[in-house]
C-alpha cells in the first residue's frame, strides 16, 4: 500500500478529568524529522512519542502538537499548617486576655489568615499520564495513517495512468524508428543518384551507409529497458510500503533511457514521442516526491 507522505490527523480523550489532544501534521522532507510541541511540564513524555512516531512512519516532516486542558479536572490536596495555625491562635489568646476582650476564637476566624490552610496540586502519576498521552498517540496516528493512504492511493492511480501512457509512446517510437531507416536509404540514393548523374551507383555502398545509419539511430535496446522500468514501477507500486526513495532512483532511469533515444534520433516524429515521454516522465517525478 502507497502513502503520501503529507497528511493530518488528530485524537482526543478525557483521563481523570484531564482533556488530552494530539495533533499530527506533516510535508515532504528527504528523511524522518519529528518534533514535538507540548507542555513543558509533560516533556517526560516526548521521547515515548517520538519512538512511536518512528514505528509508524518512515519519511516525512512531522509535527506532533499535544495539548492538555487541566480545567476543573485539577485534584487539590488541602492541608494544615500547623505551625501557622498554632501562632495566630496564640497570638489571638494573648490579645484577649491582654486587652480583655471577648469572643470565641472559630476555625472561621483563623481559616482566613495567610499561609493556614496549604491548598497543592496533587502529585501526578506520570506513568499514567504517559500512557494515556500515548493512546491518544494512537488515535491520532490511525486517523493520521488513513488519509495518507487515501492519498497515496490517488498518487499511485495517477503514475500508473502516465506510465501507460509512456508505454504507449515507446511503442510509437519503436514503430517509427524502422521507418527512418527506409526513409534515409531513399534520401541517400536520391542525392546519390543526383551527385553522380549518368553513373551507375554501388548498392553494396547503399546498403553499408544505410546498415551505419541503422546501428547510430538503434533505439532497440533504450526501448527494452523502458518498458522493464514500466514493469518494475508498476511491482513496486503494487507492492507498497516506503518506497519513495526507490521510485526516485527509478524515475532517473527513466529519464536516462529517455534521453539517449532522444539524441539518437534525428527524427522531428521521434523527437515529439520523446518531448511527451519527458514531460510524463517530469510529472512522475513531481508525484513520487510525495511518496513516502
């Protein structure tokens, strides 16, 4: 299966009152370069993203965008200071008896000074925390893995429609190319003919200029080797998996053959064939970048 190597994708999940999203995007890059956005105080678990970013995806520029929403989902821990307490009770209890003053001392009272009652977060469990960053991880990377299928599947459909229609190129060529020949010994014994007037001409003479010109315009072996490289684009797409880098390789080949056919033959037919091969051949190589 082909895949692209842009694409979205996105995964939420509340844990324990806490709202976890994870958000991937990605574009074209020659290798795997992953980053990672979240907050600073969840860094414990890029590194688990990270490595499940390489498991799933192989080229491609990706960023990972994690955000936690902690709202009305905090768990409080409330505690005594008791040393605090202890000193405004007593400093409370020597002000009544020291200017007789009456009046209960209530935990009311005392609750509203500073620093008597601790309110902290509680310690979180940052396993558990990872782990549920990492299963919104998941979520993300399937929904993420489906578009970039879908749009593998349309660049796949769309090099195959073009090598179709170089193959079909190559065969007009092919059919052309015995052509030129016949029509070369035609022009070589006319201008012979005219050169030398009266004189009668040496066949053995045409038939070696004609057998020169034949093995310069050859394209035989150029064809052949198009036609495998068709073949093997068209394994290889129906194989699937990471082979951006391998059709890239490819692609040069291609343009190789293309090239070669193009400077052998002088022909103005050929040079068209070989004009919409490249062109072809171009907007194949344009795809396959997209290919992961």
């Amino acid at each position: 299966m082909v895949k692209s190597m842009t694409g979205y994708g996105r995964g939420e999940r509340t844990v324990n009152g806490c709202g976890i999203t994870v958000e991937l995007r990605s574009v074209n890059n020659r290798y795997l370069d992953c980053s990672v956005r979240m907050p600073r105080l969840y860094l414990f678990a890029e590194d688990g993203i990270k490595t499940r970013v390489q498991k799933s995806i192989s080229r491609g520029k990706v960023d990972v965008f994690v955000t936690l929403d902690n709202a009305g989902g905090e768990q409080l821990q409330v505690t005594v200071n008791q040393a605090a307490a202890d000193g405004y009770y007593n400093a409370l209890t020597q002000l009544a008896q020291r200017y007789q003053l009456s009046g209960e001392i209530s935990v009311s009272l005392l609750s509203r000074f500073p620093d008597v009652l601790l309110a902290e977060k509680a310690e979180e469990d940052v396993e558990q925390t990872a782990g549920a960053i990492t299963d919104v991880l998941d979520q993300a990377l399937a929904d993420f893995d489906q578009m970039r299928t879908r749009e593998g599947e349309r660049l796949a459909q769309d090099i195959l429609s073009r090598a179709d229609t170089i193959e079909a190129l190559v065969g007009k060529v092919e059919q052309r190319s015995p052509q030129t020949v016949s029509e070369y010994r035609a022009r070589l014994e006319a201008r012979m003919s005219e050169v030398l007037a009266n004189t009668q001409l040496d066949p053995a003479r045409i038939l070696t200029e004609a057998a020169i010109f034949a093995d310069k315009v050859a394209v035989d072996e150029e064809t052949v080797r198009l036609r495998s490289h068709i073949a093997q684009l068209r394994e290889m797409l129906a194989k699937g998996g990471a082979i951006g880098r391998k059709l890239d390789f490819l692609i040069q080949e291609f343009n190789r053959e293309a090239n070669t056919i193009g400077s052998k033959c002088s022909d103005l037919e050929i040079a068209r064939y070989v004009v919409d091969i490249k062109a072809e051949i171009e907007k194949i190589r344009e795809q396959v970048q997209n290919i992961e």
